[in-house]
C-alpha cells in the first residue's frame, strides 16, 4: 500500500449466486434439486481506485451498479472473490443506524454497546460520552429506554455515536435523509469538520448536490466497472450527460385528471434553448413551456406554474393572468417562456394549474407536470444560483 | 494471531454484548434475573423428585449429587442449542456493520459462563447449608475445569454457530444431540454405573470428564482424577484453534447467506 493512500481498491470482482428458491434445510435441499439451481451475477467486475489522504470520495451511478455492494466491501461486511480492499485506520459507516441498540436500556446505556461495536474502548467512549450527548441533543431522554423514543430520536441518538466514533474513513450512504432540516445542517457542518480534520469520507448519494459539496474526488460506476474516475466537476459532469441520454421516459408528463376537474392537460413539453428531450439544465439554459389545455366552455381562465426541490422548499410560483383579463375557458395551445432558472444544483418538480379566474377552483391540474435536473457548477447553498464577483481592495489602492 | 488482536482491540464490545445479555434478557420479566437460578433449581425439584421417589438411585444425599452436575451440564447445553443461533439471531448486525464476527460466539460463550458462575454460588451455598461441607483443597481445582469447560463450550458455539447460517436444521439437530449427550455423562447417575470395559470410550466424552471433575470437587470433596481430563484438555485447546479457523473461513460468506 502506498504511503499515501488511505483506501486501495485493487481489481475487486464479486458474484453473488441467485437461487431461484433457496432451500435452506436438509430436507428442502434433499427433496428438491431445483431449488439447488442458481445463476452466477457478476455485480463488480474488475474495480479499482485509490483515495489519497485528505480527499473524499463520491461513488456515483444508476441503481443497481454494485456501488452497495461496494460499500458493504469497503467495510469488511462482504468479501471481495477476487482483488484486494485496504484500508488505513479506523472505518466507521452510517450505512446501519443503531445497531445492536436494545429497546430496553437507556440512550445512555446504548452509547456504550453501539460505540463498542465501533470498535471503541470503554476508556474513548468515556472521553465523547458528553459530545455525543450533545450532539444528539435528547435533553432529559438520554436515561430514558430507547424504546420510548420517537424515530426521530433513535436516528439522531444512532447518528450521533456513529460520526462521533473518531473514524479515519467515514463511510456514509444516502445521508441525511434523518431528522429534521436542522439536525441536517448540522450533520452537514459536523461531517466539513471532520474532513477539515483529515477524515477521509466516502459517500453514495444519486444527489450531485451532496456530492459536489463533500467530495472533491469521484468515481463512477457502471456495469461492474470504473467508467470514469478523478475530479468531481468532471466526472459528475459525464454522469450527468449520459444519465441525460438514459433519461427520456422517466420524465414524460404524466396527465393527473381528477373527477372534479372539468379541463385538461395535455400535450405538455419542456424545451430547454428551443429543444425537446433533454431533462437535465444549467441556470444557462432558456426554458419554455408548451402544453395544451381544455377547460370549462364559458369563462376564462389563468395560469399557475409553481416549481417545487425535492425536499419540498417551493422555488418559483408564477401566476399568468394575461394583465387581469384571462385566457379564453374553452382551449388553446399555450407557450410559456421561462426564461433562465437561477438555481442550484438538484431535482426539481414542476407543477401546472389552469384556475377558473376570480374563483378558487381549478380547471386542471398536474403536478408533478415534469421533474429534472439542475446542474450548476461549483458549490452553492440554498436556492438561488447567482455568480457574484468579488472585488477587493485595500486603501493603499487608488 | 490477527483474530486475537482484532477481538482485543473490540473488548468493549464483547463486554457490553455481554452486560446487555445479562441485563436486557430478564428486564420486563417480574423475578428477573432470578431466573437465572429458578431454571436449574426446577430441574433439580423434578430430578430429585424422579430419582428418589419414583425410581429411587441408591445415591447418598442425590440432589446434591445431582446439582453438581445439573448446573454445568445446563451450561454446556445451553451453548449447544442456543448457541446455534447467536450469529443469526443478530444477522441485523451482522447485515449491516463491521466487527469481528467471533466476538458474537464469545460474547454468549462469556454470558452463559458469567450465568454459571452465578449458579455455582447456589451451589456453595447448598453443600454448606446441607451440612455436606467443603473442602477447600479440592476447590482448587475448580478453576481449572471452569476454563476447561469454557474451552469445550466456545470451541461449540463457534463452530455450530457458523455452520448454522449455512443450514438452518442444525438448531434442530443440536437439540437432539444435546438431549442424547445428557445421558451420555454423568449427571443423573453415578460414574460407577457405566461398565469397567465401557469407560475408556466413556470418558473420550469430553463433558463426561469435566463433570465427573465437578463431582469430584463438589460431592466427594477431592481432586479430580487427572487421567479423566484428557478428552477434555485435548478437546478444549483443538478445538477452540479448528473453531476459530472453521469460524473465519465460513464467516466470510455469512452475510450471502442471510
């Protein structure tokens, strides 16, 4: 292993053999050959990459990859068939919250035996019993039976011994999907921190978001093998391009009609600098939208275009009313130029209203009407994606 | 020589396993960890109540005679059938996080020991209530057979709980092996019952020798007879070296399995 590194993955391939129906008895393996019948799949073919000390890695690629499996090699809960895995220092993964918790001894208690399955001595649990106290924040619970708590609690008390361990690799899959969005920010800051102090983090996510904003190297798996691996603005940005390609279907709109909608939607499209297809924009790209609509006969109607993140924070509600007067009620084909979206990098939903003017009712509704993709370079936080320019200058400056 | 320093490094582990097994198994039950001792007391009420009432042994004080033994012999049992399950029963953990696998078998290994231990205090307590009495020279000897029997027992558990996670009909078959062993050694009756020509093959039963070793201590208060502890030395140290060895190569498939 070089001195460098702090994870070696040598040509690393692993099957896994699926029984049709495994017989797990005597009996079952006696009485019916079929079920000894299985098929050899090759998950990971031939795997191999390095990650340095000081850099973190984001493993990427569609469902079904191997990246899980991967993973549970990574921290020695499968072994590779063939290939070499280190590994420098102490792992700790957040891929299974709470293990070994007993619902009937106290969070406090708990600290100890999920800590020692880390691999911490009595005398380290001592020294981070107050920090992981803290950091799970349960007040006056801490002495209370686990099982009393609520599932928001078990996570945070889980979450707090596992990234409190003092781990040189810290493995994380899909993280923070726990607690509430200001535990999450926490878990965000405190996972920064530890990279700051030389903590080496692998993380899986399908968020290119996550990624860019922990790691700085990547990896991307496909088929059993690297397809590309290096600097993550590059390789996410190929990911991205070729998940683009794959896309197509999984976006198509998707008519919702309710009984008591009397209108409809249909024919909808999402052009991005005046092209069909494509799912995934820049804050560079000019969007418009196309859709045909049928409403009530008399009356007229408006517009409502809402654009919601996946994590439910509503980034644009925009109400077309045609200067107070309204559409015709009937039909019509309508072209709604968007413009450019300035947002950050993630998934976003687009919902489409037609409302009955001056009344609270709605002619129909789609929602979601399309999910895509931004992807905007660099790291952000928030909403908005803006490019601001900084200048400084000292007064020794003219 | 690497699985001796990973299971150090992971001490903490086995003894919260172990403190968790101790604590959590009787939590919500009313007699809690009274438990511990009421289990072997029954068995002794319907032994001693069989085998001098109903069918009477011609064995001077046969409780005592009995306890001596019964308590080990639960031990021993105890991690044949129960310690099937130990890895699967935690496959959850198993599935999802890394630790040495052998901690599970020695973490269960140490509880039933500590469960023993426990016991053996009842039975202090009986010999000298009873008036039997003790000798403390023999007692001497009693940590040894206690670390033999260990020897025996996790070299057990490692091995039938490995193999367990590849066929699930172990658990059943340990169940019926333990049932028939219990009669092959000597804990309803006497040592001297088993034919002269039959005790060399006897005593190749490693429990045989260790509990006719706690008999000695206990019942006839002296030494036990060394000759007797061979199987027993012999099969401690082998097999806790094959079972750590057949433990290792079979756990690393463990979680295909689950």
């Amino acid at each position: 292993m070089q001195d460098w590194n702090v994870i070696e993955v040598n040509h690393v391939a692993k099957s896994f053999k699926i029984y049709t129906d495994k017989g797990h008895t005597l009996k079952e393996r006696a009485i019916s050959l079929k079920r000894n019948r299985y098929q050899t799949r090759e998950v990971l073919k031939d795997i191999n990459f390095q990650v340095k000390r000081g850099d973190s890695l984001g493993l990427i690629g569609h469902n079904g990859c191997g990246k899980s499996t991967l993973l549970k090699m990574l921290t020695k809960i499968m072994y590779p068939d063939k290939g070499s895995i280190e590994i420098r220092g102490r792992v700790s993964s957040l891929l299974e919250l709470g293990a070994g918790f007993h619902p009937d001894l106290s969070g406090r208690e708990n600290i100890y035996i999920n800590a020692s399955i880390f691999g911490m001595t009595r005398k380290e649990i001592d020294e981070r019993l107050q920090t992981i106290i803290d950091f799970a924040d349960l007040g006056d619970y801490i002495d209370n039976p686990v099982r009393t708590y609520s599932s928001g609690m078990y996570m945070r008390l889980a979450f707090s011994v596992a990234i409190n361990v003092d781990a040189d690799v810290l493995i994380v899959d899909e993280i923070l999907a726990v607690g509430d969005v200001n535990f999450q920010r926490k878990c965000l800051k405190k996972m920064n921190e530890l990279q700051e102090q030389g903590v080496t983090i692998v993380l899986v996510s399908h968020s290119m978001e996550q990624i860019t904003s922990v790691c700085n190297q990547c990896v991307w798996i496909q088929d059993g093998v690297v397809v590309d691996a290096g600097e993550t603005g590059r390789v996410t940005e190929r990911y991205l391009a070729f998940m683009e390609e794959q896309a197509g279907a999984e976006h198509v709109a998707e008519t919702v009609r309710k009984k008591e909608c009397i209108g409809t939607i249909d024919q909808a499209q999402l052009l991005a600098n005046g092209a069909e297809g494509k799912y995934i924009f820049t804050p560079q790209d000019e969007l418009e939208l196309r859709f045909h609509y049928t409403g009530p006969d008399t009356g007229v109607v408006c517009f409502l275009v809402d654009i919601t993140r996946e994590d439910f924070v509503t980034c644009l509600i925009k109400d077309y009313t045609n200067d107070e007067k309204g559409y015709p009620g009937k039909e019509g084909f309508v072209t709604i130029k968007l413009g450019k979206l300035p947002l950050i990098s993630g998934r976003y939903f687009m919902n489409l209203k037609i409302i009955i003017k001056d009344t609270d009712d709605w002619a129909a509704q789609v929602s979601p009407l399309f999910s895509f993709d931004m992807y905007a370079p660099g790291k952000h936080g928030g909403v908005l994606y803006v490019e601001p320019i900084c200048e400084v200058r000292t007064t020794g400056d003219q | 020589m690497n699985v001796l320093k990973d299971i150090y490094r992971y001490r903490e582990m086995v003894r919260s396993l172990v403190k968790r097994d101790l604590q959590g198994r009787y939590k919500n039950s009313a007699l809690g960890f009274l438990w511990t001792f009421l289990n072997p007391l029954f068995q002794l009420c319907v032994y001693s109540f069989l085998f001098t009432v109903i069918i009477p042994m011609p064995i001077e004080k046969y409780y005592i005679h009995l306890f001596v033994v019964l308590v080990p012999w639960i031990f021993f049992s105890t991690c044949m059938t129960a310690g099937a399950r130990v890895v699967l029963d935690q496959q959850d953990m198993v599935k999802k996080i890394y630790f040495p696998r052998t901690v599970l078998p020695i973490a269960f290994t140490l509880s039933q020991l500590v469960n023993m231990l426990l016991s053996m205090l009842v039975i202090l307590v009986i010999v000298v209530v009873s008036g039997h009495g003790i000798n403390l020279v023999a007692l001497l000897a009693l940590p040894g057979l206690v670390l033999l029997q260990f020897l025996v027992c996790l070299a057990i558990v490692l091995i039938v709980s490995a193999v367990t996670v590849y066929l699930r009909d172990m658990e059943m078959i340990l169940g019926v092996v333990a049932f028939a062993l219990m009669y092959a050694a000597p804990v309803i009756y006497a040592e001297s019952y088993i034919p002269e020509k039959l005790r060399g093959l006897y005593y190749c039963n490693p429990m045989a020798g260790i509990l006719s070793g706690y008999r000695s201590v206990f019942y006839y208060k002296e030494l036990p007879d060394v000759s007797i502890l061979i199987s027993p030395i012999l099969f401690g140290t082998i097999g806790v070296v094959l079972g750590f060895l057949a433990f290792g190569r079979m756990q690393r498939h463990f979680v295909e399995q689950m």
